[in-house]
C-alpha cells in the first residue's frame, strides 16, 4: 500500500454538507455527479441504488487522498458513529493554522468534541518532545474530524 485512496462521507443533506467542506474546510470540488451503485443484496440478487456524490481535493496528485461525498436517494437511514465506538469513528486532516481554522468553524457555529490541545508526537510517528496541536469537531450531519498540527 502507498495511501489512503478516499475517505467516503454519507450525508443526509448535500446541500448542507457541500459548503461546509468545501467553503468551511477549503476543499476543491473535482466532480459533481449523480452515480448509480450496483451491489448485491442479503439476499445475493442484484440492487442498486442512486447517490448524488461529490468528489473533493485539497492537492492535486496520482496518490492524492480524497473525500466522496455521497447522499443516497431515497435519503439514506442510520447516524454516525460516536468517538471510540467500533468502526471508523472520525478521520483526520494535516493543517498548517489550526487556531484559525478553529476560529474560523467555531463563528460558523460548529459544535466541538475535542477542544484544541497538545500532545506528544509518539503516536503521529515523531519523537516525545514534538508537540501536536489537535482538536475534533462535527460535520453537519455528526461525523467527528480531527485537525493536526506539528508545532515544533
């Protein structure tokens, strides 16, 4: 493997997502599209189902990660996952500004899981003494995102 291809977001509202990723976070919209999905059911027989998917970029690139937005139709069922619970609970973005992004979500009323704070680099694979800036917030419809932040 060499990285990560995607990250696929399911919302309810694209209308309501699409601004806060692309005006709030600064992703670039590469593809706006309506797709059909084919799939085998529980049953085994074919199915399908229709999505409207937006496809985001913050940097160009063959092994650029991405994000998919993507809102089934019929309105898709079900609700995100809380943090450490089984399963992909959140994902996180390398930011350079993260106080101001943070300014930035908070003026636009985005509710916070995790207030900004420090920690050390062991876990992002940098030595004890480097510093990580983090924090963990809420999409519209209560998927969690992390920002972090090399600070020394």
């Amino acid at each position: 493997m060499r990285a990560i291809s995607h990250v696929a977001i399911g919302v309810n509202d694209m209308n309501r997502s699409l601004p806060f990723y692309r005006d709030l976070l600064g992703l670039k919209v590469s593809l706006d599209t309506e797709e059909t999905i084919k799939f085998s059911s529980k049953s085994g027989e074919p199915a399908e189902v229709k999505r409207r998917a937006v496809y985001m970029r913050w940097e160009d690139g063959p092994d650029a990660t991405f994000i998919v937005l993507s809102q089934n139709h019929p309105a898709p069922t079900g609700q995100p996952l809380k943090l450490n619970q089984v399963g992909i609970h959140h994902f996180s973005f390398w930011v350079d500004d993260l106080r101001q992004r943070v300014e930035k979500l908070k003026a636009a009323g985005v509710t916070f899981v995790v207030e900004p704070n420090e920690s050390a680099g062991e876990a992002y694979g940098e030595p004890h003494e480097k510093r990580i800036l983090t924090t963990i917030f809420k999409d519209p419809d209560g998927t969690m995102i992390q920002f972090d932040q090399r600070l020394n």
